[in-house]
C-alpha cells in the first residue's frame, strides 16, 4: 500500500515523502495514530503535488540549518565557575548553562540537542557538540574559568 506521511516514521520516511508500506503496517499502525494517508489512484496526484512542495520546503530548511551549523561552529564561549584549590569545579557545568549562553549570542536550541562527550568538571577548554539533525553535529569550545 502507498501511503503519504504526515510525520516523520523512523526506519519508514520522512514527512511528505510517498512509501510503500504492508497493509497492515499501514492499517494497523501508521493511519490510526496519523502518521499517514493512504494514496488512492484518485488522489495521487494531490500528494506528488505536496511531495514537491515538501521537498522544496526541506532544501530551505537544510540551508538555514547549515547557516546555523556554521555560526555554531565559529563560537567560542566563556563560563565563570566556583572552582576548588586544585581546580576541579564544585559542580559541573550543565544544559542550562550552556543553553544561557547560546540566548546571549541569539541561538536558540532545544536542551535535549545539547551533548556533552564527557562531563565538564575542569577548568579548561572544553568541545560541546549541537544536535541539530541526526547528520549535523557541530561542535562549539566552551572555556570554563574561575571566578
């Protein structure tokens, strides 16, 4: 069965893209929680139609997203912190510091795309990585100081 994607199906689509699924994938799973419509010959030209539309839609949202990506890349950030005598921090430094930090320079992301390759409990410099899409990933430097 041809089914039209209203949301993105992982291991299935992405929004707006035409797949061939099973019958019962699509009756069962997809159509009831309005993942999908069925496409009927009637109506298959509608949806390539939207295929289109949505295409386009996705090559402008890619671009902004790379222009993103690239301001990311570029930025380097300070954070002041309480520090012991041997220069570990009395906590570590979280999401919401990070995401504080982003505001001032006027990026916005969610605090779930912010990821750490380890937990920042020194002082010294630092790379945080930005889940903006599963391919993109840039990394920005985080200097952490002592107050």
């Amino acid at each position: 069965m041809n089914v039209y994607l209203l949301k993105d199906v992982e291991k299935v689509g992405m929004l707006g893209t035409i797949v061939k699924v099973s019958d019962g994938f699509a009756q069962n799973f997809l159509i009831p929680r309005k993942l999908a419509i069925k496409v009927t010959d009637t109506n298959v030209t509608f949806y390539k139609s939207r295929v289109q539309k949505a295409k386009t839609e996705v090559k402008v949202l890619n671009s902004k997203i790379e222009m993103l990506a690239e301001r990311i890349r570029n930025l380097h950030l300070t954070i002041n912190e309480k520090v012991h005598d041997n220069g570990k921090l009395y906590g570590s430094v979280g999401q919401d510091e990070i995401l504080a930090l982003l505001k001032e320079k006027d990026i916005s992301v969610n605090r779930k795309q912010i990821e750490f390759t380890k937990t920042i409990k020194s002082i010294g410099e630092h790379k945080v990585i930005i889940r903006l899409s599963s391919k993109l990933k840039p990394e920005l430097t985080l200097k952490v100081v002592s107050e």
